[in-house]
C-alpha cells in the first residue's frame, strides 16, 4: 500500500502456502514486526519479507499488519490491475467462509456504502485529470521565481525589492509544495512513472527535498492519520502533547519536557518558523544521506546550484544564504498553519482500527471553498475529500464533496466545515485545551 516509490516487476517472496483458510483471530496474531500478514478482499497475504521492499515504505504497509486492509489499497492504488500482480506471490489463503469480510470496529454498511460511492465517482470521470490545471499552476510557480529573480538583477538588492523578492519566492516554494502533493499522490498522469517523474523534479529541483522522504512519511499520514505511533505528524518529539488522551497520559506519569500548559504560546516561537528552515531541512538531508538515496540527493543538490549560481552574483555567499533562510521562514509559517487547521483540532488518539470512512472523518475537517482559500491550501480546504480519494486530482474535490458529506449524514458520522479563520484559530484552542488536560492529570492524578 501506498503510492510512494516505483513499482517494477513482481518478484519471487516467501508467500508461503496459497490454500489455507484463515479466522480473523488467526489473522491478528500476525502482526509483530518480523511476522506480517493482512487482508485484502477476503484474501489473505503473508507481507513480511515484501514490507521491506514495499515502493511506500515499510511502516504504511505494516500499519495494517493483522487488518483488513482492502480500503487503503484501492484508496492508495490507481492502478490496481498492474498493482494485484505483485500480490500473487504473497497470497497465502483466504478468509474462512463463516468470517465476516470486516474485522473489528469496522462497519460493514458504511465500508458498502463508501465503495459505492467511489465506484459513483469512478463512473462520473472524477479520477481523470485536466492537464491544463496543472500546467497553469506549474507555469505560475516558474513565473514567480523568474520574475523575483528579474527584479533583482535589474532594479537592484534595496530593501523594498529584497522584501517583495522574498514574498515572491516563498509563495513559489509554497504553491510547488501543493503541486509536488499532487504528484505523490499520483493523482496527475495516468502513468505512474510520469507522477514519480515529475514529483522528483518538483520536490527536488524546485524545492530542493526528497520525494522518497515525502513519500514515506506522508502516506503513513494518509493510511492512519492521527494514531499515536503511525501518523508521523502526531509525533511531536515531546515539545507538544496533542489531542485529549496524551495529555491526560503524559500528566499522570508526570512526564514534563516542556510546560505543556504554555504549548499555545510557545507554538509561535517553535512550530511555524522552525518546522520547514530546521527540522524538515535535517531531516531530508540525514535520510537521504543515510539511505544512500543519490538520486533523490542529486535533485536536491540541483535546486541549490541553480539557486545559488542565480544569488552570488547578486547578494553574495551570506546574503543568499539569509535570502533563501528568510523564504524557507515564510514558507514554514504558510505550511504549518494550512496543514494543522485541518488535523490538529480534530481526534488524536490510538489505533481504533475504524473503517476507512469513519476513521478519515474523525481525523480530519474542511475550509469553506472560495478562490482565495482553494489557491492559499492547494485545495486542501478540501481535506475530508482529499483523505478519502487521496489519488483524485484535487480540482474535482468541490464535486464529490456533496456526496461525501450526503453519506456522513446517512450515516451519523459528523463532517466539520469551518471559516478559514476558525480553523487557524481553532489550532491554538486545541493546544490549549491538551496543555490545560495536561496541567490537571499532572497536578491532580
């Protein structure tokens, strides 16, 4: 599972016997680290050893060791015929005939109901691109940086024009990081090759990252967001405790890094500036260098050469490096407020395994739709939509939305939209109100 990496040709892995019939009991005992098996449509597959060559990364494949994992598959997948083939080695038997198709908390009406809805929106074109969105979109990110470039070289470095400069180039970093998502999520060509191909040069020549790094860290979002110890997002590294339980958690084992209670004050001073410009930064340079992922590195390498031969000629070796500090500090700012509006407020808890459906609506909200607020998030306004077809190009989000929240209401299942304010507002109540969980079971229990 999971749209990250290349898939190649199926290889031979130790699937083990192909005619066992297995319980659910029997499935979920199956889920340690060295022994992995899941479902998919009933059949049952032995993932341990293709984890570790799974394109997505190991971790998305294995969140769902001991699960049912057919919703994330099709949800990840957009090519599921070429995809299956690859599972014809791991096949190990099928689920008995007296097991249910779910397993757990999942709801078998809403699974149905869900994938009706997708085969609705399969038929009605929803998954199929427009080719001129994405130029236009690409071509006004080049125009930025060209134009911030031009300005510069003609009219001089002064304040004024070092200030629109850096306006200029940091809202071109933010628009290429919304276009390299779309790539990664493969929701562009219908070709994978063609999404890998062009997500490397965005993300890498553009804006001088990793696609592999992405890759594996944001499908594991994507396949359990908000769950404690699978969505990297939720692991904030002990400077923030988020949702409701964690807090409670860390105040009775009177676990205190920081003083929790002050995290909405501090969440200014080390979240927005410090996210993208330090701890991104490390983190994609450590990865690839410990990966050994040279391609990826080599497109990196290729957005500092060519930022830089465009720079020392104009602000010298310090000035460029401050200029290309300064972008990197608005861009984290634009980044973090339009990614934790629609998580961060929401449930943040332990696995539940929920179906698909259930579990992307508990972790996730919406922004009201305008032409600003479509542009300002790359359209994650739509963020409900997005979670739920993650490979549906995101200029359709606005007409599958109705149905989607016409099925939530069907089923009870609550679908939160909110003003853009609200929702950037929303994030500092919610550290407030885990810092405040936090002070009482610190102090109380």
């Amino acid at each position: 599972m999971g749209g990250g990496g290349q898939l190649t040709e199926p290889g031979e892995s130790g699937g083990g016997r192909d005619g066992g019939v297995y319980t659910w009991e029997e499935v979920q005992s199956h889920s340690s680290r060295n022994d992995q098996w899941l479902v998919i449509d009933r059949k049952v597959y032995n993932i341990t050893q293709w984890a570790k060559r799974h394109p997505g990364g190991f971790r998305v494949i294995s969140h769902y060791a001991g699960e049912d994992a057919t919703e994330a598959f099709t949800a990840f997948h957009p090519d599921l015929t070429f995809v299956r083939k690859f599972l014809k080695p791991l096949l190990i038997g099928e689920l008995a005939a007296t097991e249910p198709s779910q397993d757990r908390n999942k709801n078998a009406a809403i699974i149905r109901d869900f994938h009706s809805l997708r085969a609705q929106a399969e038929s009605e074109g929803l998954f199929q691109a427009r080719p001129l969105f994405f130029c236009l979109h690409l071509g006004h990110i080049v125009l930025l940086e060209a134009l911030a470039w031009l300005m510069i070289w003609l009219w001089g470095t002064n304040w004024i024009l070092t200030s629109l400069c850096t306006v200029m180039l940091a809202t071109a970093q933010s628009q290429a990081g919304w276009l390299q998502h779309d790539f990664g999520h493969l929701s562009v060509f219908k070709k994978s090759r063609w999404n890998h191909l062009l997500h490397k040069f965005i993300i890498g020549h553009l804006k001088g990252a990793s696609a592999n790094w992405w890759n594996h860290r944001h499908f594991q979002h994507h396949a359990k967001p908000n769950i404690f110890r699978k969505d990297p997002d939720v692991n904030m590294l002990n400077v923030f405790v988020v949702g409701t339980t964690q807090p409670v958690e860390y105040g009775i084992k009177k676990i205190k890094h920081m003083p929790y209670h002050r995290q909405h004050q501090y969440f200014f001073l080390v979240g927005p500036p410090l996210l993208i410009p330090v701890f991104f930064h490390i983190q994609i340079m450590h990865t690839m260098i410990s990966r050994h992922d040279w391609v990826d590195l080599v497109w990196s390498m290729s957005y500092y050469l060519r930022y830089f031969s465009c720079y020392i000629p104009l602000y010298g070796l310090f000035g460029s490096l401050a200029l290309i500090s300064f972008v990197r500090f608005l861009e984290s700012h634009w980044f973090v407020w339009v990614t934790q509006m629609n998580h961060l407020p929401m449930d943040i808890d332990h696995e539940k395994h929920q179906d698909w459906l259930t579990m992307q609506l508990q972790a996730t909200c919406n922004i009201e739709q305008s032409f600003f607020n479509d542009w300002f998030s790359g359209h994650l306004n739509f963020q409900i939509e997005h979670h739920l077809f993650p490979t549906m190009p995101r200029h359709n989000y606005h007409l599958v939305a109705p149905h989607v929240r016409a099925l939530c209401e069907k089923h009870g299942i609550p679908y939160q939209m909110k003003t853009l304010r609200q929702g950037l507002v929303d994030i500092v109540k919610s550290l407030k109100n885990s810092g405040d969980l936090w002070l009482d079971a610190y102090l109380h229990k």
